[in-house]
C-alpha cells in the first residue's frame, strides 16, 4: 500500500504540465524559433560600427557639457526629494515603534509595590513570618 505521506510533497511541487508553466515553456521556445528563423534587419548591424558607437559618444559628451548646469539642478533636486521622503518614512516608523511599545507596555499587568498580607489574619505564621526565637547571647 502506498504512503499517502510520501505522495502529499510530491503534489505540493505542482505539475509541469500546469497551464502557466507551458505556456511560458512554449513562448520562450517560439521567441527562439522565431529569432533563428527571420533574417537580421539590416539597420542593426550598422549601429554596432565603432565610428558609429563613437559619434553617439561625441554626441552624448556635447549634450552634457552644454545641459550639466540643468542636469545638475535636476539631480540635486532629485536627491532633496529622496532625503525628504527617507526622513518622513523614518518619522513615521518612530511613531509606530512607540505606538506599539504603548500598547505592549498597556497590555502587560503592573505589579503591585505593597507586600501580600496573609490572606487569614487568624492563620499560623509561615516560616518567612515567624518571628525570630534565637537568643543572643
């Protein structure tokens, strides 16, 4: 007789066969053929050209020197955004942390500072009640 203990991580794996798990087997294997299959397009093969690579280089480099006083605004007001934004989230886990020590200091009971009477004025003394009956001498 089978183990119906040994079958139950064998279905908790799931099936490969499982719909969204064919159908991403299938699109990678049709995104494969498909790229095997139809010719390269000729314009790709011209921007890997290294004079090419280097006029988008020049380009890029001119770009920059003739924005940098703007792209230095933008970043730095970027970088404002992100502190303001870091600096709230922090506020608003500091007051979480101390909302939840409340509750938690709420929920715990307080212990009281008088000692416990007996509960039986009438009752004999304990041993830790007993007055002390060695003499000094």
């Amino acid at each position: 007789m089978i183990d119906p203990k040994a079958i139950e991580p064998s279905a908790q794996c799931g099936n490969l066969l499982n719909p969204p798990v064919a159908q991403g087997a299938m699109l990678a294997a049709s995104g494969l053929a498909a790229s095997r299959l139809l010719p390269p397009l000729p314009g790709l093969g011209l921007l890997r050209h290294p004079l090419v690579l280097l006029a988008g280089g020049i380009a890029a480099g001119y770009l920059l020197h003739k924005y940098e006083k703007e792209i230095v605004q933008f970043l730095a007001q970027g970088m404002g955004m992100g502190k303001d934004f870091i600096l709230h989230q922090k506020e608003n886990l500091e007051d979480l942390l101390a909302e939840a020590h409340e509750k938690e200091a709420a929920a715990m009971p307080q212990p009281s500072a008088a000692p416990a009477a007996p509960a039986d004025p009438t009752a004999p003394a304990t041993a830790a009640q007993a007055p002390s009956t060695t003499s000094q001498g």
